[in-house]
C-alpha cells in the first residue's frame, strides 16, 4: 500500500466534494468528508474494478447505501476516469449526469441506484448470491451510514447474508455517530453494533479510526480471511473529515459552504 498516495488523492477527492455541493448550492458535504478515505481506499487499493470496461463481469461489486454521499463516490469515480472531472461541476443540474444520488443506468461505474436508506444493502445481498449462483469470485462491498443502521430492512437484510453463509459480501459502516436530526443516540440508539451484527452471524472487524489508511488497509486484510459468513467493518469516522469547522458538526449533514467556507474549507484539506 502506498499510503502517501492514498493521502494524496482522498485531499483531492475532498476537494472535489466541497467544490461540487458549492457549486450546486446543495448536498451533503458532512457525510461524503467522513466516508471519502473509505471509497478512496476501496477504489484505489482494494477492488477490483476496470475503468475502461465498468460492466465486466469479473468486476467486484460497490453499492452506496447511503446514497446521499453521492459527491464522494463522483469524485472518486471522476478522479479514477470513468467519466470527465467537468462533469463534477454539474452537480445536482437539471439534466445533468450527476445527480443528487447514484443512478446505475447513466452514471458508468455505479453499479446500484441508491438513495432510500436500507435498501443498499438488500441489493447488495442480492449480488452477492447472484454471483455465488455464477460461480464468479468477485466481491461485493456496500457502505451504510451509522444513522442507516436504524432501517428495519437493514437487519432483514443481514439475516439474509448470514444464512445464505455470503463471505463474498463486505459491509462498511460509515460510523461518525451523526445524522441529520444530531447524534444517534439521542434519535435513535443503535449500539451495541458489534453484538448486533454478530447476533446475526456476521463476523465483525472493528476499524478505530476509518480516516486512516493504515488502520483501513489493517481492518480489510483481517476481511480477507474470513470464511463462511459475511463481514462488516465498523469503521469510526468523523463527520466532515478534514474541515475543521465541519468535523463532528450535524448542521453540516445536509448544507452548502458559501464562498468563504468553501475557501477555508479547501484550505484546511490542502494543509
């Protein structure tokens, strides 16, 4: 792993994802900061994916649960090549190719249309046995917000993954503790999370710190190993990850930077 060059490319993908909600003057810059070493990690060191041919079959799979980071996945997709950077600026336009969430059938490289919360995962769940049923050895990975974590259809899903023994399946919590109405705990509680996922036959990979690309590279190797059930790594995050005046804010779940937080904001990621 390179990790100065994973480093390097999260800055620009952060960028990107500031410059992108300001322009379209909405989005949500709080949860996309806090899962964009994530995605730059999955993307640039772990899946297998192919830029000039998005639908390969021998592909690994990516779904965005939480659909309404979709700046983050754009940026890294943009970054990657498989549609021009220009295209970041149109964020949210009318008729334009990005919009607000993930849209499988215009957006190359976005393998799952998402926006609903909990029904990622169930889609998820369903690629993963499609591609056992193939005999196709490629992984799926799908990132869930903490806040997400309160959708009924989530669970649904996970006893599914368990009892079909899908080790070919790799859920990421994105778990910064927020959302939009504030902290979790105080919305609606969903701790114990390691218990909960173990009580339903998943093995657990507890990520400390899933802003660090060693801690990453660490959580998905132990992944790697595991035989016979599916996986979740419950990475700990923070919201609005390397803007200091958005880290650990939930008023920046869902808001634009104006122009001078746009600036201090690309000034604190470049730093």
């Amino acid at each position: 792993m390179n990790k100065q060059k994973l480093v390097s490319l999260s800055k620009e993908i952060k960028k990107y994802i500031i410059e992108m909600i300001y322009e379209a003057k909405s989005g949500h810059p709080g949860g996309s900061l806090s899962c964009a070493d994530i995605l730059t990690y999955l993307y640039y060191e772990k899946m297998n994916v192919r830029v000039e041919n998005p639908k390969d079959v021998n592909r690994d799979r990516f779904v965005l649960s939480k659909g309404h980071a979709a700046p983050s996945l754009y940026a890294v997709l943009a970054e990657k090549g498989y549609f021009p950077k220009d295209e970041l600026n149109n964020l949210r336009k009318i008729g334009a190719l990005l919009q607000g969430h993930p849209d499988s059938k215009r957006v190359p490289g976005v393998d799952v249309s998402t926006g609903s919360l909990g029904q990622g995962i169930s889609n998820a769940v369903g690629m993963a046995l499609g591609l056992r049923y193939q005999e196709n050895d490629s992984k799926v990975y799908v990132l869930l917000g903490d806040g997400e974590l309160q959708e009924g259809l989530v669970w649904e899903a996970s006893m599914a993954a368990a009892h079909y023994k899908l080790n070919n399946l790799v859920a990421i919590v994105d778990y910064n503790g927020l959302q939009i109405d504030g902290k979790n705990e105080e919305v609606m509680g969903i701790a114990p999370l390691d218990k909960k996922f173990e009580s339903f036959g998943w093995n657990v990979i507890y990520c400390e710190d899933g802003n660090d690309f060693d801690k990453l590279n660490e959580a998905f190797l132990r992944a790697d190993q595991v035989q016979g059930k599916p996986t979740v790594v419950i990475a700990k995050t923070v919201k609005g990850s390397g803007v200091s005046f958005m880290e650990n804010k939930a008023e920046w779940h869902g808001q634009a930077p104006n122009e001078e937080e746009r600036k201090r904001a690309i000034k604190d990621i470049m730093n």
